[in-house]
C-alpha cells in the first residue's frame, strides 16, 4: 500500500501539529496558499513536502490536481486542515473500504469536534450516519443526488483510475469532490462510504459565510446541470434532501431542547435557500457583484 496524502492549506497553524501527529509515516503533500501564519514552519519541521501558491491561485479541483504529479502511488487521500482523525486506522480503513468494495472512491465518517453547536452536530449526524453505504448508478433513482455524496475534507482515491481521468474536472469553484463522484458513476465505477473510518470535523459559519458557501454550490449546479438532469430523469427531485434536512434539523433541536437554536436554524435555512437559488442565476449579475456574493473572485466563474 503505497499512497499520498494531499493537504491544501491556509493559516492552518491553529490545527496543523494535532493533524500532522496523527499521519506520520505516510508521504504527504502540503500546498500552501502562501499563509501568512507559521503554517509552513510547522510543515517543514515535520519533513513532508510543501509547495507554495500564490493566494489568487487556489481553486478547490486545479490546486489539488498538483498530487497528479505523484504518478506511482496506489492512492491519493485528500484531506482539509481542520479535521482530526479520531485514531491511527483511518488510512486502513479507507484503503480497506476501497479495494473490498472495488470502488474508486471510499470517504470517512465525520463526527462534530466536542465544542460544536447543535447545528453543527447535527449536520455531521445527518449527513455521516453509522451505517455504510455503497453508492452506484443503479441508486439515482433512490438515493437521487446522495448518490453522489463525497468528502473533501477526507476521502481516498483509487490511484489507477483518478490519473487514468486527469483528476479532478479544472477550475470548479466548489464540489469538486461531488462533480468526480458522478463522473465516476457515468463511468460506471462506485463510491464507498466507510464510517469505520472516523474524523473529527465541524466548523461555525456567520450569515455571511453561509450565503457565499450556498451562493458557490447554486453555481455549481448552474454550471454542471448534466448531474440535475440525470436525477431528473430518474424521477428523482434534488431538492427533496434539503427538506429533509430542515426538518431533521428542527426535531434534532426540539429533542435535545435547544430551543434557543432554533432562529438561527430557520434564518439559515432561509439564507441557504435564497443563497442557491441565486447563485444557480448568476450569470445576471454583473462580475463586480459576484465578487461580494461569491468566496471566489468572478474570473474563476464562467460567465460565457
């Protein structure tokens, strides 16, 4: 078993010593979007790899597409700077879930950090459940855009098949990881979620930061609508999982008695909402403003 891990970072003093504890001994990539932190002191002190980006650069498919580069390893695991393995198996179980299930994909389960708000908690439950699951191009119909559920914050690569399609598709602004998982099922290949594969992995997003993340994913689906269409085909709404989410939300809140959480739940579910909707429009608004609607400056969306 011979692998690379790929860690795109950015002021990730805060995390790096826990996570880099934890992955030692196996060879790793760290691309760095010229932090202005000790980000690549920390790095360099634990002898891996570090190549340095201009800030501008980054981009969530081209930036992680420099792992190509490695072109001898059985896998890449691509990873974020915030989470942490639960404990020493997690490259084990994933590389396991990968080969035994004969798929080209196999992402980790993700639990909230102990300080997560309810919100965050239940965003991990939801979306990470105990239970795995093999996801196929038989299952659009079911599972609709579940089918092409996948993790950028930790999921491995089969090394074979993701040089033999050049990575990741160039310049997605965000879901790069969604866009290969249903690229891969066009190809008739699968995807494997792995809980037995453990992170810890949450975060707090401001009503700002919401609209911007939502606003992003609204244009991704503009600008990849073959992956709606195939749901559609099947008879399968994309937009029944948001439902299902808001109301797994508000009950998870109700049973935990969080009854001061819920507000903020249903402003950010109007602010998610209002968010993708626009963002699936924005070819009408001008580049000035997608600047400020957008975490990416207007270049790195096609606007043609």
């Amino acid at each position: 078993m011979k692998g690379l891990i790929v860690l795109p970072t950015y002021n990730a003093e805060p995390y790096l010593e826990k996570l880099l504890d934890r992955l030692q001994g196996y060879p790793l990539l760290i691309i760095d979007s010229s932090s202005k932190d000790k980000t690549v002191d920390i790095a360099k002190k634990y002898n891996v790899n570090v190549q340095i980006i201009k800030k501008k650069d980054f981009n969530h498919s081209t930036t992680r597409n420099l792992a190509l580069q490695y072109t001898s390893v059985d896998f890449y695991l691509f990873i974020t700077q915030d989470i942490l393995p639960r404990d020493d198996s997690l490259i084990q179980n994933l590389y396991r879930c990968l080969k035994e299930n004969n798929a080209v994909v196999s992402y980790a389960r993700q639990l909230p950090y102990p300080d997560a708000s309810p919100i965050e908690s239940h965003a991990r439950y939801f979306n990470y459940p105990s239970t795995p699951r093999i996801q196929t191009a038989e299952n659009v119909k079911d599972l609709g855009i579940l089918s092409f559920f996948n993790s950028n914050s930790c999921s491995m690569y089969d090394g074979e098949y993701f040089r033999k399609v050049g990575g990741f598709t160039k310049e997605l602004i965000v879901s790069e990881d969604m866009e290969f998982a249903a690229r891969a099922l066009r190809d008739d290949q699968s995807i494997v979620y792995c809980p037995e594969a453990i992170v810890f992995h949450s975060h707090y997003y401001n009503q700002v930061q919401l609209f911007k993340r939502y606003f992003d994913i609204g244009t991704f689906f503009s600008e990849n609508k073959w992956i709606e269409d195939w749901v559609a085909s099947k008879n399968s709404k994309i937009n029944n999982r948001g439902m299902a989410y808001v109301r797994s939300e508000l009950t998870y809140l109700i049973r935990k008695r969080q009854y001061s959480s819920i507000p903020y739940s249903l402003i950010s579910s109007f602010t998610k909402y209002i968010a993708f909707r626009l963002g699936r429009s924005y070819r009408i608004f001008p580049k000035y403003l997608l600047d400020h609607f957008s975490n990416y400056p207007s270049w790195h969306i096609n606007s043609d």
